[in-house]
C-alpha cells in the first residue's frame, strides 16, 4: 500500500505562521506535521510515499531528503497551487496511485498513529477514520446509513443528521482508485472542477457504488489546523505521549 500526501496548500488562514514555512512544516510539541505523519506510518508498514508539494516546496523536499533519506518518496509539483484545491493535488497522483491500494492523507492534520493502524486493521477495503464531536461549518461532515456506509460527506451536508467529522485519512483499495481517477478526469479536464475538495469526488462515486465505511476513531487524539487559533489549540491538547 502506497501512501498519498497532499502538502501544497499556501495555508493562507495560517498567516503569519506560514508566511515563510509551508504549514507541514510547522511544529506541535517537538515534531513538525510532516515529520509527524512520516513517523505514524512507518511505524504501520509503510514504505512508499507520494507527496504532492506547491508552497515553499522545496523546503518539503529538503527537509523529506535530509530526514528520511533511505525511504522511498516521489514528489510531485502542483504548479498551480495558488489557484485550485486538494482536487487537483490529487488528480496529479493518478500516473502513481491509479488501481494501487492506497492510503491518502491531508498533510495538516496531528494524529495518533493508533489511527493509522485502526484503519489497517479494519476488514472494510475502503474507509475513513471519524471523529465524533460537536459539529460547525467548517468541518467536513459524514453522514452514514445503518451499516456505517458512507451516503454523504462534505462541509455542507446537514449537522443534524451528520455522524461525525472525516479527519482527512482515507484507506482505498485498487477498485476504488480505479473510479476515482476515472471521475476525477471528468471533473478535472471536462468540467473544470480544481479549485474545490476532493470529497466531491468521493460523493460522487457514491450513486456509482463505491463508498468509504465509516471506522471511528474518536478514541484517539486528531487535529486539523486551519488557523492559528487550531494551532494554538493543538500545542495546548496534544497528550503528553505523542508530544
């Protein structure tokens, strides 16, 4: 299994933090994110690693080829980062995640590694970890069917029904990368869709019979950071044994 991480976000919501750092770079306790995330999934097997990068990029690949200069790591540049989303990131991973089993990671999330293996571990090809928490606007929401199947996921679905936040971990199988880039060709090259999540895709697959089940890992500490207030909030929640 390959991991996915998409790290090329100018993370504008992050200023001043992020005026001279790319936000996977910045610290929580004594690691940064990347660092954090490259640690929990070698810790689960892990061996290949994709990277998309934009912002300050080099400093990404610097800092992946100084830290982790025997793993396995294949950038890839999204020179048109200031102008579309994670979509299109992603979409950029097909000529080395098409039909490969895949786990896909957002790179400004800190998490407990325990997550990672949760997923693993789970018997469902296909599945997302899942926080379950007070819900806002801003977060990306699921909402499941009684098998605990995905049938909604996005920051507008309805909070009422929603179940709980996707953290932004996702395990794939080849089926399921397989759709996936074949819509995310549609929408990246016939219907201009860059410059937004790429959970559209996932709800899209839905009607087509490909779905995430839902693998709740609320037991275990998550965070995204979005602003300096997540930031901040992150430095002060992180337990002592992941610090």
């Amino acid at each position: 299994m390959k991991a996915v991480i998409l790290a090329a976000g100018i993370a504008s919501r992050l200023r001043p933090l992020t005026d001279t750092t790319p936000k996977c770079l910045l610290k929580i306790g004594e690691r940064c994110l990347l660092e954090r995330a490259f640690d929990a999934l070698i810790q689960n097997g892990f061996d290949e690693f994709i990277i998309v990068t934009g912002y300050r990029q080099q400093q990404i690949v610097d800092f992946l080829q100084t830290r982790y200069p025997e793993r396995k790591v294949t950038f890839i540049y999204n020179d048109r980062y200031e102008s579309t989303n994670n979509i299109y990131s992603l979409w950029l991973t097909r000529p080395y995640a098409d039909e490969e089993e895949v786990l896909l990671l957002d790179s400004d999330i800190v998490f407990d590694p325990q997550i990672v293996a949760k997923l693993l571990g789970s018997d469902k090809a296909d599945a997302l970890a899942l926080n379950r928490h007070e819900l806002g606007a801003e977060e990306i929401k699921v909402i499941a069917d009684e098998e605990q199947k995905v049938v909604e996921i996005s920051k507008v679905c309805s909070i009422p029904e929603a179940i709980g936040e996707s953290i932004g971990i996702e395990k794939m199988s080849a089926t399921y990368t397989k759709a996936l880039f074949q819509e995310l060709e549609t929408m990246i090259t016939v219907e201009g869709l860059d410059n937004i999540f790429y959970e559209r895709a996932f709800e899209r697959l839905i009607p087509q019979g490909y779905s995430f089940y839902v693998i709740d890992t609320t037991e275990f500490f998550s965070a995204e950071l979005d602003t300096v207030e997540d930031f901040q909030q992150a430095q002060k929640l992180i337990p002592a044994s992941l610090y």
